[in-house]
C-alpha cells in the first residue's frame, strides 16, 4: 500500500531522514521507533506532505505521490492524526468529527459520525461540550475518530500514546489494533517502543534519520539492542 524508497528530507541544511526505506502492506499495523530527535516526527510530516522531501519516493498504491499536496493525499485515502491531537479546542466534539470529513459528502459524514460513536461511545456521551473540556486521552480518541470521518485507507498516526496515563495507552492501542483488525492499515511512529512493537505486525527501528534496524514487532522486541537501547532491558 504504501512504499518509501531512500526518502530524504531537510531543514535548511540540516538532513532529518537520509534515505528512508520502509514497506507497509494493506491491511498492516506497521510501527516506526526510535529516541527523541530520530526523525520520526519528519518521517509522518513528508508522508503527509506538508513537510516536503528532497530525494527518494513514496509510492500509495504504486503511483508516486512524492509531489502531491497534502490534501491530494487526503484525498487519495491518507490521513494523518497529528503529534499532540491539535483538537479544535473551542468547537464541539460532533463539530470536531464533521471538520474532519470535509472531503466528503453529507451522507458519508453522517455515516463517519455513527461509525465514530460505536468506536468511541465516550465521545458520543460528550459530543455537544467543547473538544477543549476532554481529558487527555479523549482528545486522543476524538483526533483518531476526526482522522477517520476521511474514511482513509491508510491511516498516519504520530506518538497516541504522548502524555497519556498508562491505563489510556493500553486503552489506546487496544482501540488501534482493533482498527486494523477490522480492515484499516495504519503507521505508527512511537516512543513508547514496547507498546506499539507489541501490536505491530512490522516495525523499524529509526535512528538519526536512517533505518538501522527492522523485522516484525515480535522479533524487534526480542532484539538484544532493541531491549537494551529501548526498552530499558
Ligand atoms: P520527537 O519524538 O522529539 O518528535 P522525532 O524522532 O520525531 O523526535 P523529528 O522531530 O522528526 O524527530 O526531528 C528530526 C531532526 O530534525 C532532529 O535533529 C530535529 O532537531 C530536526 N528538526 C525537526 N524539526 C525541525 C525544524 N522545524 N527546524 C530544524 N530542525 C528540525
């Protein structure tokens, strides 16, 4: 579904990814790992697009995708659930999930909507008070669901598991696994290595801008530097 081929990406002149490699197959959870500054965060942003690469490619369904905007990408079935949730604070929760499907139609939004109550009945319960009332880990649940009103077939999500007490990130990634279990692919970038390598299908380790290690989740959390590097084994 989705292929990165030696993806660079810079600011200015510093290299943030020199030379990405990673393959995500439909129906994968696939999870990316590594220290505070790796890339991951850039990695996400230029498969989204609104970072832009300066070499490799990022193939969606086999065409290139490399030069299209962010919202050609959204369109083609990406959807990214951004670092920090960034909910609309002062907006509803149900006004939240409609910005969210603003590609599409108003029966798609309204079927987006039940879709997202029976996945997040918490959020139903709050639909009509502003996003900026939720917890934490609800802001987290009502970015997921607002990624989703896109109806995305490949969905990006960066750091769920951020700030959260660790009975929400269970919650979380439960809720994760479950989405792909029910037919969606998603990429996950992570700190939290042993959460998302616990319900990855596949994963990659990246460091300093470069994949420098990668198999399943199973087998990266048995890896002796895995263990050691992040895991605190
Ligand atoms: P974090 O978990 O802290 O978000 P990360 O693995 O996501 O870390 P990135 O945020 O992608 O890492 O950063 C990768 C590298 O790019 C780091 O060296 C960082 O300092 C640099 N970097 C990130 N954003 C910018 C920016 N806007 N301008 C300059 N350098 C940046």
């Amino acid at each position: 579904m989705l292929e990165v081929r030696g993806l660079t990406s810079h600011y200015g002149r510093i290299q943030a990814l020199k030379g990405v490699d990673l393959l995500v197959r439909p129906g994968q959870l696939v999870a990316i790992v590594g220290a505070n500054g790796a890339g991951k965060t850039t990695l996400l942003r230029t498969l989204s697009g609104v970072q832009p690469a300066s070499g490799g490619d990022v193939l969606y369904g086999g065409r290139s995708i490399v030069a299209s905007s962010p919202e050609a990408r959204v369109r083609a079935g990406m959807s990214q659930v951004p670092e920090g949730r960034q909910v609309f604070a002062p907006l509803s929760v149900e006004d939240n999930l409609r910005l969210g499907g603003y590609t599409r139609t108003r029966q798609e939004i309204a079927s987006g909507l039940q879709r997202a109550w029976e996945l997040f009945p918490v959020l139903h319960e709050k639909r009509a008070l502003p996003a900026g009332t939720l917890s934490g880990g609800q802001q987290q649940m009502l970015a997921m669901a607002r990624a989703l009103m896109a109806q995305p077939r490949l969905l990006l999500l960066d750091e769920p598991s951020m700030g959260l007490a660790p009975l929400l990130i269970v919650e979380i990634f439960r809720i994760i696994r479950a989405l792909v279990d029910q037919g969606m692919t998603i990429l996950l970038v992570e700190q939290n290595a042993h959460a998302a390598l616990s319900i990855a299908d596949a994963g990659y380790v990246l460091e300093t801008g470069r994949v420098s290690l990668s198999g399943t989740g199973a087998e990266l959390l048995d890896d002796e530097n895995v263990r050691r590097a992040y895991l605190g084994m």
